[in-house]
C-alpha cells in the first residue's frame, strides 16, 4: 500500500507570492501522481496528474508540479497566487494499474488580498 | 447529468439510526467509488463498482457498512446502527473508463452523528 504525506497542514501567504506545496509518497514500484483542489463549497477537482513522461507538469490556474523519482516527491508550484487560490490542496498517488487512490492529510491555503 | 451529485449534502443523524446516502455518477461513467474522509484527514478508499459490480469493498470499516449500484447508475451507501466515529464526509467519485485513473469527485455528504 502507498502512503502519502503532505509536510505543510496550512499555508498563509499574500497576494503575488510564490506557492510551494510539498507532497512525498511512499511505494516502491511506478505509480500515478495527482493533486487535486477544492475550493470552498465545491467538489474535489483534479489541478493536475503525472502518469509518465516529462516530470514537470503543468496543470490548469498556472499551476505546476516536478515528480522527482529520487526523492519519492511530487511538489506543487505557482509563482504568483491570487486570493481565488484560497483552497484545500491533495495530494494523491496510486500504483500502476491500481483504482485506489491514497491520499494526504491536505494543505489549506489561504491567500489574503 | 454535469457531474457527480451527491445527496444529502449535510445529513446529522442519531447514534444507532440507519443513514443511506445517495450518489448519482455522470452519465455513461462505468466506474464508481466511495470515499471517506474524516475531518483533517484525506479521503480514504471504501469501495468500488464497475457498472452493477462492486468489485472491491475491502476499504468498507465493518459489516454496518454498505454498498449497491443495481442498475449500474446510482449507487447509496448506506449505514447501519451509525456511531459518533461514523461521522465524516463521504464523497462519490466516477470514472468512464472501468478503474480508469481520471476520476471526478462530487461535492460529498457531511455526516453528522450526534
């Protein structure tokens, strides 16, 4: 079974600053990586996902993430926030060829105007 | 439908009452999947249905729990004899592909038992 672990409970930062979310994860074989967001009131949405390929990944909102296979991490990143980015941030794995997501604790970010 | 919609959106129920809750998948979606998240945890897995199939309930906590899609479309969970543990947020999921790794969330229904 995976495990993924999420180093920052909540996050506040101002307008125009930059995000960095970390998220490690556990397992030894090839695995699928997510983060997903959710905004308040809404559903849990996928932000991005890496199955293979190119480890920089780049998802909707100008958001991005960097697997590093190494390090057992898959960071999200976004250079200037917006107060719309006050959100709970997940980050989720699954092994190859598995259904199950595992995911992390989350991230509340809170972004003051 | 749009999305995956799940009712009751807030539902606070007696100890030892029996709760169903109830998810709609987008149409045409093959699988479906229940998830609990617990407050200041992630959501963790429960079960999981290909078509009328439920092809994995390993997650389900014990034998109060349950789960159904008999047409294949709206699949309820449901909760016997609840305990104040119970008490979470379950979220339905979907996916058009069966296990398929793109799935999308509903907005989830907060269960209460007091």
């Amino acid at each position: 079974a995976q495990s993924v672990s999420q180093h920052n409970h909540h996050v506040i930062l101002s307008e125009a600053a930059s995000l960095e979310l970390g998220c490690n994860y556990s397992y030894g074989g090839t695995v699928n990586l997510f983060w997903y967001v959710q905004y308040p009131g809404q559903h849990l949405q996928l932000l991005l996902k890496y199955f293979s390929g190119d480890p920089l990944v780049k998802g909707i909102k100008g958001f991005e993430a960097e697997f590093i296979k190494s390090k057992f991490s898959f960071n999200l990143r976004k250079p200037s926030v917006q107060w719309s980015d006050t959100a709970e941030y997940f980050c989720a794995v699954n092994a190859q060829g598995d259904y199950k997501l595992s995911f992390g604790a989350g991230t509340t970010v809170t972004v003051r105007a | 439908g749009a999305g995956v919609s799940q009712s009751p959106r807030y539902k606070v129920t007696k100890r030892g009452q029996d709760v169903a809750l109830r998810c709609d998948p987008i149409s045409g979606h093959v699988s479906l999947y229940w998830y609990r998240q617990a407050l200041g945890q992630g959501p963790e897995f429960l079960t999981y249905f290909n078509y009328e199939a439920q092809q994995d309930k390993s997650g389900l906590p014990n034998d109060r729990f349950s789960a159904e899609r008999p047409e294949g479309s709206i699949s309820t969970l449901t909760i016997q004899r609840t305990e104040q543990r119970d008490s979470a947020m379950y979220r339905c999921a979907s996916s058009l592909l069966a296990g398929g790794n793109t799935i999308y969330f509903g907005e989830g229904s907060w269960l209460t038992v007091v």
